[in-house]
C-alpha cells in the first residue's frame, strides 16, 4: 500500500518538505496557521458507524507539536446519550475541512456531528454550532468552512442545498445562497467575494 503523506511547495511547485502522515481511507482538511508556521491536518480513523477524529498540528518539518479535538471512546459513548439532543458533544468524529481565522481560532466542521467546533489556538475546545436539522443556523452534512474579513463563519451546508453565515460567536446571521445542489468548499477571495464548489452531477 502507498504511504500518505503531506508536501510543501514552493512558488515554482517545487518540493519544499514532505512527511509522512498516519493512514486512514477518511479524507483529510488541512489549513496553516500562518501565526505560528504550524499545519493542521485532520485525521479520523475507525469504521464509518463509530469514526472518531482529531486535529493534528505539525511543524513544516514534519514535528508533531500537538493533536486536539478527540474524546474518550469511553466517555463518547456516555455522552452521547446524553448530550445528543443539546448539541454538546465536544469529541470530533469525522473532520474534514478546517480553517484558521485571523485572530488564530481554530474551525472544523464536522458531518457526522452536524457542526462546526471552534478551538483557540492552542486547540482548547472554545465553543460549537449547528446542530441536525434545516431551520436557521441548523447544518446537516457541513462540508467547507472560511472566514471573512469580519470572521464572520462560512459555512457549505451540504445536506442543506446552501451556504450560511454564522458570526464570530456561531450566532446565525443569514443564507447567502439556498440554491445550491451539493455545496462543498468555500473560500473567501480578497475583495469579499465567497467563491463555492458544488459536486452536484445534476445538469
């Protein structure tokens, strides 16, 4: 089997560094937490009814600094009878798409939870949103996350058809598209504009 792993480029695409990253058949988010030169790769591993996921934090040479966002398989199981229903279950299960806004927080939506989790920068658990449904400020299947130049949150809510816009805080502010068929990533340009990805094989 190949060997999964994360390289650095250069302007002129050329290999800068490139090391060698835990294998897991789950997709990957990565983002750089220009602040700190660090990189941020997320990693879920287990079966597709029980995944359970993390933030990895590593150093351009390939030095893991940290990992943040897992719990307890023990707990997890315990708390998920519980707090299911409030929206507080704070162990990832399967991250995919992450971000760092400027003030250095760190977000990463999570489809199985149906939310998004915002941890500072030293991945200390800060605060969620979301939560299954389809009324305001609800996620079903969060794909692609950003921030603006606000740090107002961008959210593709994928099993939703849209795009919302969460504050600073996870307070809904609005839709900014409903007529998606499949939203996935979102990236913010440098003027303001909100470009999205739609994987929808529909015509």
């Amino acid at each position: 089997t190949h060997s999964q792993y994360a390289a650095q480029y250069n302007r002129q695409g050329e290999v800068l560094t490139m090391f060698e990253l835990q294998k897991t058949k789950w997709r990957r988010g990565v983002a750089v937490d220009i602040r700190r030169n660090h990189i941020l790769i997320t990693q879920t591993s287990g079966e597709e009814e029980n995944p359970h996921g993390e933030v990895q934090v590593f150093r351009p040479d390939g030095t893991l600094v940290r990992t943040f966002g897992a719990l307890d398989h023990g707990i997890q199981k315990r708390l998920r009878k519980l707090v299911r229903s409030a929206g507080r279950q704070q162990g990832i299960r399967a991250p995919e798409y992450i971000t760092v806004n400027k003030k250095g927080d760190i977000l990463v939506s999570d489809a199985y939870n149906n939310c998004v989790y915002v941890y500072d920068e030293n991945g200390q658990f800060q605060f969620q949103f979301g939560g299954e449904g389809s009324g305001e400020g609800q996620l079903i299947c969060p794909r692609g996350i950003c921030t603006d130049s606000a740090g107002n949150i961008i959210v593709a809510d994928s099993g939703n058809c849209r795009v919302e816009m969460f504050d600073k805080t996870g307070r809904f502010l609005k839709h900014i598209t409903t007529d998606e068929d499949d939203p996935y990533a979102v990236a913010m340009a440098p003027q303001g504009q909100l470009v999205v990805t739609d994987t929808s094989d529909s015509e």
